[in-house]
C-alpha cells in the first residue's frame, strides 16, 4: 500500500486496504500484542450514552499501578486546586469522566507495549505529551472530539516498539532514517521492510477495535503533502493537520526545532484548521503546566 494511494483513499478504504496487508502482505508477519482486557472493558463501559461509571471505578481498581498513577495525576499541582486525595473514587471525582478515561487508557496501552529500546528512550512520556497538546488542541476546534484528538496523539507513533520488537534490523532502520536528508522516515521503512510505523499503528488501532477515522488517521499522519485532498474525510484530515501542531508544540516546549514536516506543511496545516500563526504563540504557554504534568 503505497503512501500516496493511501492518503488518497476513503476511510473505508484504507480500512480495507490494511486488511488486505494484514491477510497476504507485509503485514502478515507483524505480531500485533492483544488489546488489553482492562482497555476492551473499558470501551464497552464508555460506549452506552450513560457510561458505566460502576465498572470505571472497578477496572481502575483492578490494577494498583493504574489506582497510584489516578490518585497522582489527581494530586498534581494541575488538578488538586491544594486538595489531597486518597482513594480512586475521590481522585475519579476531581478528575471528572474523560479526564479519568484518557488517563486509563494512556496506561493501559503503555502497559501492553512496553518500549525496552533506548532508540525509543522517553516513547510514552512523549506520546502522552503529544495526546495532551493533540486534546488541548481539540478544545480550541470547533467539532473535534477531545476524546479522539486524544488518541491520535496516543496512538500516531504507536507502530514504532511494534516493528522494533518483531522486525529484524528494524532499529538499523531507524538510526539510518535519522542520519538520511534526501527522503521521509516513512519512506525509509518502506525500503528496508515493505511497510512503515504509520501503517502498523492503523493496524494496532484497527485490531484494538478504535474507530475507521482513528485508523486511517494515524495511518496518513505523515502523509501531509495530501493534506485536504479529496479522498480521505475532513475529520481524518483534521486529526493529522492538528497532530502537526501538536507535534511543533511539544518540540517548542522540549527546546528542539522545528521538524522537516513543519518546515514543508505548516501553512497548509494551518489553514487548513483556521488557526492563526500568532495563535501558537499564547497556546505553547497554556499548555506548558499540561505537559509538565504529563
């Protein structure tokens, strides 16, 4: 599945096009770890229009690690308003509904995928920070869900420990992709293995029963040379034009420079979102506390 063919499909299609990857290409020999149970149960007590906020409370309990990380995130200078909080129920209650679920859920998938690669060194420290500036952005967008901004950001470079666990001279790949100027990353893997992280997280994501437009999302996030094409739905568009904003913002905030992909595709990015260039300027200070707690 070529990057270009992809950004230039539907939804749809590219859900169909990773299943064909996954039945007789590149990605049938991928091992995809299961979707933690506590993450399933979790989707199926958020999914009704009145969540199951017995079965939260229980699923959050079940691991002690998970019921510590709650009752930090709600004693956090960012929350606790000088509250101290003890039990999960009290830090559910300061945190609200969503706050709690995107925090669940940011644990349960590092869990499942834990990242033992200096390669990778920070990998979900800095995929947490992403889905904070990813559901920041959502808020100041009109129409763009918090919760699915949220797993983008999450999930958009999930493909990386799962190719570095299961595919040999992957982290060759990757010190090779770094050094080399005259293409993408994307188009290294593509190279060296027939398929690329971008495709591999769609395939988590698919796997793990998140929706069409997370998938094909994540898996056209660095295919930002179509953004606003025709093809793909304005939502996915969306995602990844805001996914480029979150990623600039993070690198501001960890004192880096700006990327390739911001050099070639702000513009784009930004008018696409309708959102100023100056408006960058007040939401890196706004989201310095959140990326401190995260």
């Amino acid at each position: 599945m070529s990057p270009t063919a992809a950004a230039r499909a539907s939804t749809a299609a590219i859900q169909a096009e990773i299943e064909q990857a996954r039945r007789c290409g590149p990605l049938q020999h991928i091992a995809i770890p299961p979707c933690p149970t506590l993450l399933l149960r979790l989707k199926d007590a958020l999914a009704p229009r009145e969540p199951d906020l017995t079965e939260v409370a229980h699923i959050a309990s079940h691991d002690v690690a998970m019921s510590a990380a709650l009752i930090r995130l709600a004693n956090s200078p960012l929350h606790s308003g000088g509250h101290t909080v003890s039990t999960v129920g009290q830090a559910m209650t300061l945190l609200g509904l969503d706050e709690t679920a995107r925090a669940m859920t940011e644990f349960l998938v590092a869990k499942a995928l834990p990242v033992r690669s200096a390669q990778l060194e920070r990998f979900w420290e800095r995929s947490r920070r992403r889905a904070v500036a990813m559901a920041f952005i959502a808020r100041q967008l009109p129409g763009l869900p918090v919760d699915l901004a949220h797993a983008h950001g999450l999930f958009c470079h999930v493909g990386l420990p799962v190719l570095l666990q299961c595919v040999r001279g992957y982290a060759a790949t990757l010190m090779e992709a770094d050094m080399r100027h005259d293409r993408s990353g994307v188009a290294t893997e593509n190279a060296n293995h027939r398929t690329d992280h971008a495709v591999t997280g769609a395939l988590v994501c698919k796997l793990w029963r998140f929706s069409p437009t997370l998938v094909a999302s994540v898996r056209l996030h660095h295919d930002l040379a179509h953004l606003g094409d025709a093809g793909a739905d304005n939502e996915v568009h969306t995602l990844v034009a805001a996914g480029l904003l979150a990623e600039h913002l993070m690198r501001r905030a960890e004192r880096m420079p700006p990327d390739r992909e911001w050099h070639d595709h702000a513009d784009t990015a930004l008018d696409w979102l309708a959102v100023p260039a100056t408006e960058l300027e007040a939401w890196e200070d706004q989201l310095q506390p959140l990326f401190d707690a995260a």
